[in-house]
C-alpha cells in the first residue's frame, strides 16, 4: 500500500435487487473485488469490503408489476438470493447491506439536504411524458411503441431490442404506458439537477492529470465524456418507489436512483461500523476503491466524485479498476432474455465447484476488454489446468509422501542442481504476485500462481522419486521435501483465488492459516510434520453435465426467438379485381426429386386435373421427396413461367413460413379432386 494510506476502503458495484446474480456480475466485479481484498488482508493490511443490494428504481416496480406485489416484496426476496449467492461463492463482505435500510434513508435524505441547503442543485422544468389514467409520469423503460428505425412494435423509450437502434422516447410512433397500453401526453415537471458542467474544469485536472494510472478503457471512457462537455444531471424523478426528496413542496418525487444508490456505500459502511464508518470515509489517509462494470464507469468517476466533491467531507476515489462485459457462449448475457448463468443455479448443477467457477472467470476476466464464457471453456480449464496441473501435482505430492514415509514431512538432505533450479523458479513467487495484484492484474497473478504448480509437476517428472525409491531413500526424502514446501506455497498463492480449495489443501497439510509473508519459503513444513489424509483437491467434469447445459441454452435460444418473432408487415392493398387474377388450385403430387447442384429445390410434377405441369419449389430442407408422392397441395396455376437451375417452374406452391424459417406446405383440410378452385 501506498505510503500515505492508512487503509483501504473497497465498494463494489450494488445489484439491482429485481432478479438473482450471473456470472457477468461475478466475473465483472465481485471476484476481483474479493481477491483484491483476501490479498490485503493476508498482508494484515486495513481494508474494508463494502457491498449491497441497490433496491430502488425502475427495474425493481417493474418485477413488482409482472408479479403482483409490493416493490417491498421483491426487493426483500432478492436481496436475501444475492447475498446467498454472493456467500456461496465466498465474496467476503465485511459489510453487505441493502438501501432500503433506515440509516440509508435517513443518510440519503441528509446528502441531498445538505447540498440543497448550500445551493448545490438547480432546478429545471421540463415535459416528460405522463399517463392521465394511472396518473404518473414514465420514465424510459415503461414506454413502449413502434420503433422509427425498424418499425417494429414494442420498441422501448430507450432502444429498440429488434434493431439495436438507440432511442428517445420522443422518437416513438405511437408510445404509450408498458404496463397497462395506456396512451401518454406530454405534462411539464420540475426536478433537481447537479450541475456536472460546473464541475468539469475540476473533473479534467482530477482525472485527465492527476489519474493517468488509471485503465485505459476507465480513462478513454472519463476523456470522452469530458471531450463531449458535461450537462447538469436530474438527481430526482417522479415515481412512487424510492426515497422521498426531503423537501417542502416536492410530493411524489424520489430521489433518482443513480443519485440513491452510490450513498449505499456511505450508508452500509455506517450501518456495519457505527463508531468507524467517517474514519473510513472522511481521513484523508484512507484509500478509496470501487469496483465496477465499464457500464457504471460514467457514474463512479464523474458523476459520484462530484456529488461527494459538492458535499465537501468525504475521500475521492483513488481507482476505479472497472472490468468490460463478459458474454455468454459468443451472446452479450441478457437477464431480460434469460442468456445467463445463474449463481445460485450453478451450484445446483454443480455442487462444491465454488472454486472452479471462481477460476474460470478470473483466467478469462474481460480486463481490458469483452471476454467469452463458453461451457466447452469451463470444462477444458477444470480438467486440463486445475485438475493435471495443479490438483495432479498436490495429490501425487501426498501420495508418495504418505507411501514413503508415512505421510510425515520428510527430512531435507543436500541439493543438487536440478532441485536448486527448480527452487530458483518459485522463491520469487511471492514479489511477482503482489506486482499483478497491486496493478489489478488478476489474470496475470492466477496465471503466476498456477505456474507454481506447473514448476512441481515438472520438478517430479524430471527427478522420478518412484526410481530413486529403489536405491536412495535420502535423494527421495530430499525430492518430497522441496515437493511439499511447494505444495504449501500453492496454498498460500492460491488463497486470494480459491479459498475454498485453498482451506482444503491447508487441512490435508495440517495448517490452520495461511501466512502471506511464508510465500516463496522452503520451511514452510517442518521435517517431522505429520501430514493429514490426502484427498483428491478437484475432480474432472464429464460431456453430460456440459452438454445439458448446452441443451439448456438452446432452448432459451429458441424460446427468445420465438418470443420476439413478429409477423411481416402487411404488403400494400390491392383492389378485388386484382385479386380475381389469380387462380389458386389443388394439385396432387405424381412424382417429386431433388434438382442437381441446389440443395433447396425441389422439381414437383402435379396432376393440375387437366395435365400435368412441373413446379419448382424451395421445400427440400424441409420434406423428403418421396414423402411428398400422392399428397394433395394448393398452388397459384396462372403465375408466369420462370427457369430455376434450368427448369422451367409452371406455377408456385403455397408454403406459410414459421418463426424459425422453417416452410410448411398449405394442404387441403380434406381430400380434394385436382384442378378444384380455391374460392
């Protein structure tokens, strides 16, 4: 730690309390927070880990909405899931609580007080859509309409889900309430704002100058918004969940969720350490931290450090190591959409693998930019990685120190130079972790953590304890010892990443704790030390639990699919007469074959009950062709003639297309005589 910080103050980024946790949120935030903070403290340095539930705004009257209840119960029942989950997966809080709480409340309420009794806000009327039957104003995500770009129903205030396209709500056709299909006018309403611009000047000096460390995507993201010139900021709305604005003459309004939940971390902090809380928050010596997705970056390096800079007594960060997205299986994950993995669902499907999921997202963390999941992934870095490197060399370690010598620490006798190489290359393990760690490079510190077991596994092959058996107890002896004094630093190194695999590797050893200043030691292990019963640290996955997962998301898939599947817009009107032209019949198939150098046609020859006629039709991914024999079909018979791959068409089958593309041919509810008209 810097010498001028006392301690160190770490806020993770608050879940919305409307729906379970993901690996996205692990991977982006909740992970690297906990290894940054398991590191600090195996160095006995002062640090708090502070997180909580976000549980006002928008997203949460919605769930509140579809289900029926009271916002209250949604936010009380899914704060109790992510903590669980965030329990389950060992993210160590020292403090996680929720800003529904009354010390947030009442925290919240004296913030905003503060900054309006010294003149910090200013007041801005504006029209903002409103409904006049259920008498509220909607913010962008419960209104809906047809979507300019596409045209596409069901296009939120905000984007357009079919097209991607970025919206306003004043750029819907025909935009109404979400909920209830209520049609909206536009009402003027006044709010509260933070002047951002005022503070911009301020906002370059402290970021662009002094925060040059910073990452890249955090700083490029800071430069871009100060590039393109702040504008004040509502920090109220009218909605009727939420923390009343402590002010005379402002019923029905809230204060804004960005502006709420940022105070959580005061808050929680103060709920947690009553008599501690404003030495963490307010000592100049104190090093404040937040981790964060790249989507919250706007929030905690601008717009937050403002709001405390108005207020006048509390620390400004001093990094925002915020990661990028992780995607699913090649797909941005979706919570609306499903595309997720589900923390508390993962562990159902499998149990006791906190520890590899842990590993898989920081050795594939989305650091400096977006990074996949695959389930292919998942299984590859257990079983070649955690499983034949790492577990492989712990358990073959034990094994031939409990059949040698009965599981004791053997004595260490003379080095020769292949144990004197091998020593070389992890004695300076503990200076190369704490670098990565330092810098918030996590990929790079797991990555020299397992090479730690890589070093092992290669020192055993080359020096074959199992050959010197025969005829030299004491060069096997010498082989074990440095084997389980490497063995012990994986222990320690791997305790940040994996504690509950850790916590199991230090039972098997016989050690209650792990000690951050033994790393890199060779005495970690006494010669004498009685060893416990050694056990396999990770187990292979099997194709099946993989594969239904797989199945799983392909479900979802199509069941996304399906869902946001529309019908084609109508095609323009055409006059009676016109319709008159065309002559639809029942035709019956004679004969039917695949056409050479196209895999999608077929050359059908129908009885039209006056001759016979070909017709070429794009059904061959869809029907066998000797299935199609004998069946009746409806076809147009006077469309013009035209060459497909050579064959001349006489007519078009009728085929209604599904949701996936698929073509269904348009048949006859019952047996008809060819040639009959369709009227």
């Amino acid at each position: 730690m810097d010498k001028k910080f006392k301690r160190t103050l770490v806020t993770t980024a608050l879940p919305y309390a409307n729906g379970p946790v993901h690996i996205g949120h692990l991977a982006g935030v909740y992970i690297p927070a906990d290894i940054y903070c398991r590191y600090l403290r195996l160095k006995k340095e002062p640090v708090l880990m502070i997180g909580g539930s976000d549980e006002h705004g928008v997203p949460v009257t919605i769930r509140a909405r579809k289900e029926g209840c009271t916002p209250q119960d949604v936010v009380d029942r899914y704060h109790s899931l992510i903590k669980k989950s965030f329990d389950d997966f060992g993210i160590s809080f020292d403090a996680y609580g929720r800003t529904t709480s009354a010390t947030h409340r009442q925290l919240a309420s004296e913030f905003f007080r503060k900054l309006y009794d010294e003149g910090k806000f200013v007041k801005i009327k504006s029209d903002q859509y409103y409904d006049e039957q259920s008498h509220e104003f909607l913010t962008d995500r419960n209104i809906e309409g047809e979507c300019p770009r596409c045209h596409s129903q069901g296009a939120y205030g905000d984007q357009c889900e079919r097209c991607g396209a970025t919206l306003s709500p004043d750029e819907l056709i025909n935009p109404k309430n979400k909920l209830t299909g209520n049609p909206l006018v536009k009402r003027a309403t006044e709010h509260w704002y933070l002047p951002l611009d005022q503070y911009q000047p301020w906002l370059e000096k402290w970021i662009l100058e002094e925060h040059k460390e910073w990452r890249q995507n955090v700083y490029g993201q800071c430069k871009s918004w100060l590039d393109s010139g702040l504008k004040p900021r509502a920090v109220t709305r009218d909605l009727n969940w939420g923390i009343p604005v402590p002010v005379e003459g402002a019923e029905g309004k809230v204060l804004y969720v960005w502006f709420d939940a940022p105070i959580g971390y005061i808050s929680n902090t103060k709920e947690a350490f009553p008599d501690e809380w404003e030495t963490w928050w307010k000592s100049a010596d104190t090093r404040l931290i937040h981790f964060i997705g790249k989507d919250n970056i706007v929030f905690h390096c601008i717009i937050f450090p403002v709001m405390l800079k108005a207020e006048g007594t509390y620390v400004l960060p001093d990094n925002v190591p915020s990661n990028e997205f992780l995607n699913l299986e090649g797909e941005k994950i979706s919570t609306s959409r499903n595309w997720a993995v589900w923390l508390h669902e993962y562990l159902n499907d499998f149990p006791g693998k906190q520890d590899v999921l842990r590993y898989v997202l920081t050795a594939n963390a989305p650091e400096t930019c977006d990074n996949d999941f695959t389930w292919k992934g998942f299984q590859v870095r257990n079983n070649s990685e955690l499983v034949a490197i790492y577990g492989n060399f712990v358990n073959r370690a034990l094994q031939l120190t409990k059949k040698y010598f009965d599981g004791k620490v053997p004595e260490r006798g003379s080095l020769e130079e292949i144990d004197k190489a091998a020593i070389a290359e992890f004695v300076n393990i503990k200076g190369e972790i704490e670098s990565h760690l330092d810098q918030f490079r996590f990929r790079d510190a797991l990555k020299a953590a397992m090479n730690l077991a890589r070093i092992g596994n290669k020192y055993l092959a080359d020096t074959e304890p199992w050959k010197a058996a025969k005829t030299d107890m004491g060069r096997v002896a010498t082989i074990l010892n440095i084997s389980l004094q490497l063995v012990a630093n994986l222990a320690i190194a791997f305790e940040p990443f994996l504690p509950f695999s850790s916590a199991r590797l230090r039972k098997m050893l016989n050690i209650e704790t792990a000690d951050w200043n033994a790393l890199g030691s060779l005495d970690i292990l006494n010669a004498g030390w009685q060893l416990a019963e050694p056990e396999l640290l990770f187990d292979k996955i099997p194709d099946p639990p993989i594969e239904a997962q797989l199945e799983r998301l392909a479900r979802i898939k199509e069941e996304n699919r399906l869902a946001a599947w529309q019908a084609e817009p109508q095609k323009p009107i055409v006059d009676f007469d016109t319709f008159l032209k065309c002559d639809f019949r029942v035709g019956r198939v004679l004969e039917c074959k695949k056409i050479p150098k196209s895999d999608k046609l077929l050359q059908i020859l129908i009885d039209d009950g006056m001759e016979k006629r070909i017709i070429v039709s794009g059904i061959a991914h869809y029907y066998n062709p000797d299935d199609l024999v004998g069946k009746q079909v409806c076809f147009i018979a006077n469309l013009a003639p035209r060459k497909l791959k050579g064959v001349e068409s006489q007519g078009m089958i009728l085929t209604a297309e599904n949701p996936d593309g698929s073509l269904v041919l348009i048949t006859p509810g019952g047996d008809v005589v060819p040639g009959s008209q369709i009227k």
